[in-house]
C-alpha cells in the first residue's frame, strides 16, 4: 500500500558529514580567530566555541520560555555571537560581519556533507504521496533544502521542515504533532525514517507513526569516529602517523632516519602553529625566519600556511621570508658604547673567554690590536675567567685607540646590516614582524632589536632560557614549550638544546657578515664541509620525513580544526624523547657533529673531540687543558647523550656526563652574573 506521508531525517540520514557537527563551529572560531582577531583579543578557539554554545543554550531558553521547544536559528546565535565579541563596532561593521561568517559556515556545511551512500535506495523501496525531511537542527528550512539540492537529492525530498524555523522539534515528539495537525494526516499512512533511537524511533512511535531506524553499519562506524575524534585529539595523531607510515614508498620503508622524522612530525606541526598564531596576534604583516635553522622551519611553515590559506581566502595571512642573519653578523652592528658594561651582553654568555674569542665574536680582524695587546700584557688565546673583572681588559676597554678601532668597524657594520635589512622591506618604517628563530634566548633578535628601535620584534621559539642580559623595549618573545623567564616548567629540555639544533639545521652555511653587489647587499656564507656531514648523514633524512609527513598533517590540519595547544602534549613528549638519548642514530650523528661556535668561543667546535683523563684532571691548573674540558662541555650539554656513548669506556663516559651535569648546574646556581 502507498504511503501518503513518509518523512526522513536529514543528518546521519539523507546527508553525512565528514566531520564531527561541532568540527564546523570550531573552523568557524578559527575564522573569526584568523580574520578579526584585533577586535576581539581573543585568542583560545575554547573561549570563542564555549560562547557560541552558551548562545545557543541562551536563545533555547528563551524561546522555550515562550511555550516552545528550545530552539534557535543560526542567524540569531551568530548575531549575539558577533554583538559579544565586537562590541566597538558600527552597526553597519557589525551586520557586514554577520552576514560573511552565516556564509563561511555554511559554505563549510556544503563542502563538509556529502549524501548518505544507501539512503536513496531505501526510499525508494517505500513509495509515498508526499516526501518530507524532518530535522531538528538549527539552520532554515531553506539552508537545509539547499544542502540536499547540493548533494543530488532534491527529486527524492524537495520539501520539508525545520525544528528551527517552527521552534518545534522531534525530541519532545512535538514536531510529530505539528506535522499530523497541518498535513491532516494520520499515523497509519505515515512513515518516518531516522538514526536517533529517541528522536527518529521512540517519539514517533508513541504517537503510532511506523518507523525504521536508519544506522547502516559501515557509515554509523565513521560517525562514531568522528565522535571519537572531536573529543580525543590523540587518536587524531596516531591515525595520521599510521597513514603517513603506510603509505611510504618502498625505498624508505627501513630508513630510519626518515621514519623517526615521521614520528617526530607532530612536534614542528604543533610549532609552526604557535608561528602564525604569535603573527595573527601580534598584527604581524611578515614573518622573517633566522639562518639556519629557519630554512627548515619555513618549509614545514610554507606546507601547513599555504594549505590554509587554500581553506580561508577571505583571511589575509602574513607574507614570510628568510632573512639571512646570525649572532657574528649582528652583534657588531648592534653595540652602542664601546665600554666592559657594553661586552657584558657576551661576557653574560660566555664568562670565560679569550681575547682572540672576542675578536672573532665582534667580526673584527685581530692583527688590528696586536700592538695594544702587547702594550697590556694580554696573550690572546689565555682563556680569562671574568673578564670584565680583568685590569688589562679594563684598561684595554680605555684605551681610546681601542675605542676608535671598534666604534669604526661597529659603524661599518652597522651601515651594511640596516643596508640588507632594507632590502629585505625591513626598516624603521615597519611596524610590527614575527622572527622566527629555534631558540634559546633570542639574542639575534635583540641584535636588530637594538639597531631598529622603531620596529616592534615579536619572536617566536621552540624554548627560552632565561635571559642573561636586559631586553630591549622593542622586542618581545613567546615560547612554544619551556620558557624559563615565566615557568619553571621542563627546565631540562633547555639543558641539552645541541640535539634540537641538529636536526632542525640547514647546510647552507652560516651567515658571516653582507657585502655589498650591484643588486644590494647580500649576505656572505661560510660553509663547512665537516660541519655538514651530520646534515648529510642524519639531518637531511630527518627532515625529509617530517616534510613529507606534513602533506598529511596539513588536511588534518585544516579539517579538525587543530591548534598549536592541541599539539602541544604530543609534541613536548616527542621533545624529551629526542634529547633522551634514546635514538642511536641520532647519538651516532651528534657525535661526529662539527659546530660551529665562532661567536662566543672563536671557531668551531668537534664534539668528537673527547678530553682524555689528563685534560680533565689538569683543567684546574692548567688554562689550556681547562680550555679542552670547556670546549667539550660546551660544544656536548647533552650528558644524556654523552652516557649512551659506544665509542669510550663506561667510566669515561659517565665521569664526562657527570661533569656536563654539573657545569648545567653550576650555570643555573652558582655562576657569577
């Protein structure tokens, strides 16, 4: 017998999502997040999606308030949502904004649902008169039809109602009686299709209506994990790395390298999050990513920005750029008076330093004071434990031809250095940038901080230890993970940095000063071969397969609405695991790594270099022995790594290792400021 009336559910029913329902109001608050955050400050899409919802939960009362259902249309929770959050606004602003994020969202529910695979089989089995969805939800009858026509539906339901626009719902079984009253129609002539076992089964069915309950099998299991999804983001992450690792080409199936990049992947995802959302809110138009390890982070940057850029083309995202910079290139350059409380920015660093350290570390040519170091005695390889305390230092720092000599070459330096940061579009008419460097207190930062006093710097790093030297007004700096001037939070990660240096390293060389050609000032590199064998070896590798997991990462990304908090337990994990010690391949590259410490200790650094029982039982009475032991702990401040060394006997390793301790404590308690 044919039907007169059959109606039929819409969501989980006639149409699936392919996310969680509540997925969509989270991309929302990401979009109010991205395009208008200085006029809301907000800046937790927690805050912004738990408003959204008290809305609602408002308005239902309201409404039920007025003897209907707890109902509510779309357009008046995005109208109270957009009144709260902009309240300094015109009326004309704020209609204007209402208006483009009721389209955002809805535009989402376009692109996000897609027809239910079965359904139209099955309403076809059971031919009616009159067709009609039914859906309790808090869009237009209009919009509802809309998404229906969009997925190919419209000959099979091209008519129906919504709980929204009638403030009557299934739920309280009161639309069911809405329907039978104004269709004239009843129960034994009516069919109602639906997957709630109360709304669509239980209240139609006290009412005598017929009813099937739609929940086929294989589309009710990915609902049931997007339901997971939304409210566990771990299962998130450990399904995108099962992904990325199966679907690895064979040549990389046993490469190890690659496959720990893979599982170190969420750690820089969570990172280059933290970057843009420190640019969006700090009204950032450009972000400028430091040599070295900046060429790294700007490919991880470029995968995820572009992608949701592709997703939000009504959000202005900022411009970014490398810009080719390093302490020896800027430290020079950025020097006021030339006085002993002026080198305390490096003697606060380093508080046992050569002469000859300091000249390399000002970029300047020591042959230029070998008279003056005669005249005061000062041998300049002699490591000088405090040598702002020094009288020949003190009196070298008098001296007004020593003076003369290091104001010159400051204002050289500084003149080529504003020079390529000009031609970078980075002047004293900037307002506001983003840097972006891996740590670990932001001296580079400081460097052009001082020699741009106009330009407001906010950076952005993995960690920072705390500072050692007074910040200048203009710069301003955010941790993604332990940050020690505000938390005392995971202070060893900060204890053995070399490690994350490594891996997040480039083989382009470092940055030893500009030079000017006849299209600007460039930067001139030097590259060592040594120096790039861990990159080689280990690092490149390394972060293939973080770059590769990323084309992933970046639709996960984009469609579950993930941030740099969410990732951020996952990624401080993957963090201690690094500098555990736990990976062979990474100790074994570490090992063999050839760094460069120009700035601060005069060259560069083999961590392989291990000081023999002599060297570490003379340090104390002899400079240059102590100078080995220094070098090594410096160049190794990693005492996990050196205990899980292959290559040196058990006591050597571990004496080593205990002396790294305590140089780390030393540092933290006792060091003289």
């Amino acid at each position: 017998m044919k039907l007169k009336l059959k109606t039929v559910d819409v969501w989980d029913t006639l149409l699936r999502r392919k996310c969680h329902p509540d997925t969509i109001k989270y991309a929302t608050a990401r979009y109010l997040y991205f395009k208008y955050f200085s006029k809301h400050n907000i800046s937790d899409l927690d805050v912004l999606f738990n408003k959204r919802i008290e809305i609602e939960r408002e308005i239902g009362k309201r409404t039920q308030a007025s003897a209907f259902d707890d109902e509510y249309l779309f357009e008046e929770v995005i109208h109270e949502w957009c009144v709260y959050l902009f309240n300094s606004i015109t009326s004309k602003e704020l209609a204007d904004i209402e208006h483009e994020v009721c389209q955002y969202e809805f535009d989402l529910e376009l692109i996000l649902t897609e027809p239910d695979s079965t359904i139209a089989n099955l309403l076809n089995e059971y031919p009616s008169e009159k067709t009609l969805f039914l859906s309790d939800f808090y869009m237009s009858k209009s919009r509802l039809q809309a998404l229906i026509d969009k997925n190919g539906l419209h000959d099979l339901v091209h008519d129906g109602i919504s709980s929204a626009d009638i403030k009557l719902n299934k739920r309280s079984g009161r639309l069911f009686d809405y329907v039978k009253e104004n269709f004239a129609i009843s129960a034994s002539e009516w069919l109602h299709i639906g997957d709630n076992e109360w709304s669509d089964v239980k209240q139609p069915e006290k009412r005598g209506i017929k009813c099937i309950h739609y929940v086929p099998s294989e589309s009710h299991e990915i609902r049931l994990q997007h339901e997971s999804n939304f409210h566990d983001k771990s299962k998130i992450f450990q399904h995108a790395l099962d992904v990325i690792e199966s679907s690895l080409p064979n040549e990389n199936n046993n490469h190890d390298n690659f496959k720990l990049g893979i599982k170190c992947s969420p750690f820089i995802v969570g990172y280059v999050l933290f970057i843009l959302e420190k640019a969006f809110e700090n009204n950032c138009e450009k972000i400028f990513f430091f040599t070295r390890e900046g060429e790294f982070f700007i490919k991880a940057f470029g995968i995820i920005i572009e992608k949701l850029k592709f997703d939000l083309i009504n959000v202005k995202f900022p411009e970014y750029e490398i810009l080719e910079v390093s302490r020896l290139a800027t430290f020079a350059a950025s020097i006021g008076e030339v006085n002993v409380q002026e080198m305390m920015r490096v003697w606060n660093l380093y508080s046992t330093q050569s002469i000859h350290a300091l000249f390399k570390t000002l970029n300047i040519d020591e042959l230029l004071f070998t008279e003056l170091l005669e005249k005061y005695s000062i041998d300049p390889a002699e490591l000088i434990r405090y040598p702002w305390q020094d009288s020949r230092v003190q009196k070298l720092f008098a001296d007004s031809k020593f003076i003369h000599l290091i104001s010159s070459h400051r204002d050289t330096k500084k003149e080529e250095l504003l020079s390529y940061l000009k031609g970078k579009g980075l002047s004293e008419e900037t307002k506001n940038v983003c840097v972006v460097d891996v740590g670990w207190r932001g001296t580079i930062q400081d460097n052009i901080a001082l020699v741009l006093p106009n330009v407001l710097f906010h950076g952005v790093y993995l960690g920072l230890a705390k500072y050692l030297n007074p910040q200048p007004n203009n710069s301003f700096k955010y941790a993604y993970g332990p940050d020690l001037n505000h938390s005392q939070d995971l202070p060893h990660y900060l204890d053995s940095v070399a490690p994350i240096e490594m891996i997040t390293n480039s083989p382009s060389g470092s940055v030893v000063g500009y030079t000017k050609t006849d299209e600007g000032v460039v930067a001139l590199r030097k590259v060592d071969a040594e120096e790039n064998k861990a990159w080689e070896n280990f690092t490149q590798d390394f972060q293939n397969g973080i770059l590769t997991s990323l084309e992933t990462w970046k639709s996960d990304v984009s469609i579950h609405v993930l941030t740099s908090k969410d990732f951020k337990p996952l990624a401080m994990k993957i963090w201690g695991g690094l500098i555990s010690g736990s990976s062979e391949n990474l100790n074994d590259a570490f090992e063999n790594l050839n760094h460069n410490e120009t700035f601060g200790l005069g060259g560069y650094v083999e961590k392989s270099n291990v000081p023999s029982f002599i060297d570490i039982f003379s340090s104390p009475f002899n400079w240059k022995k102590r100078k080995v032991l220094i070098d090594f702990v410096v160049a190794n401040q990693w005492s996990d790594g050196i205990r899980k060394k292959r290559d040196i006997s058990f006591l050597k390793r571990h004496l080593l290792a205990s002396i790294i301790d305590f140089a780390i404590f030393y540092k933290h308690n006792l060091m003289r400021r």
